[in-house]
C-alpha cells in the first residue's frame, strides 16, 4: 500500500498540473488534485518507515475520502457529458472524474488492506507460541 499511496500522490499531482496547463492557467482550482496529491506523496514517502507506516497510512486513506467526497460530483457531470448533454466545463468535469475514480479505488484497497491487517494481528495473537 505504500508505493500505491506513493504513486496515488505523484498521479493526482501529476492530474492537477497538467489540468491547469491544459486550461491555460485560467483558474487554480484546476491544481485541486495537486494540492492533495503532494501531501499523499510526502505522507507515503514517511510510511515507508515501518514505526510511521499505520498513522501515515491512515492519514492518507483520510485524504483520499476527503479527495473524493469533493469530486465525486464530477461523475454525474460526466454520465451527463457521456449522454449528450453540454456541461458548463468539460475538462473540470473530466479532472473530477478521473480524482474521484482514483480517489474513491485508493479508500476501498486501503480499507481492505486495514481488515487485512487486523486480521493477520489477530491471527498471530491467538496462535500458540
């Protein structure tokens, strides 16, 4: 989960610069998936050591359901924009999306890797020694 937490941050940071430059600068709310993508990164570089990796894992996994609960909206816009309809800003549409997907696939894998692991301690508590 620390390298996909990595990659989850260099990808969103990734989405919010190329979304500002493709708008021509117009507006820094296309740097939205930047401004969370750069603190996933810096907190999955610090769960890389192994007395951090629990706290940090969860602040990210807090992050990316923050990210999420702000762009999930942009998937409506987009069924819509899929079906036809015109929508006031395409390509914010298309960036709340794709943060949305990236964001909402990252809690899922994340809480089912937090089961995993309570599973696993509990397993190892209860084995004779």
């Amino acid at each position: 989960m620390v390298l996909l937490s990595i990659a989850l941050g260099v990808i969103l940071t990734l989405l919010g610069v190329i979304g500002y430059a493709v708008s021509g600068g117009e507006s820094v709310t296309a740097l939205i998936p930047a401004f969370f993508g750069i603190p996933i990164l810096g907190l999955g570089i610090a769960a890389r050591k192994e007395s951090l990796r629990k706290h940090m894992m969860h602040a990210i996994t807090l992050l990316a359901l923050i990210g999420f609960a702000g762009s999930v909206r942009g998937l409506s816009s987009l069924l819509n924009m899929l079906s036809g309809v015109d929508v006031a800003r395409p390509l914010a549409t298309v960036m709340q999306s794709i943060m949305a997907l990236l964001t909402l696939g990252f809690v899922i894998l994340a809480v089912k890797s937090f089961i995993d692991a309570r599973r696993q301690r509990k397993l190892a508590s209860e084995s004779p020694q």
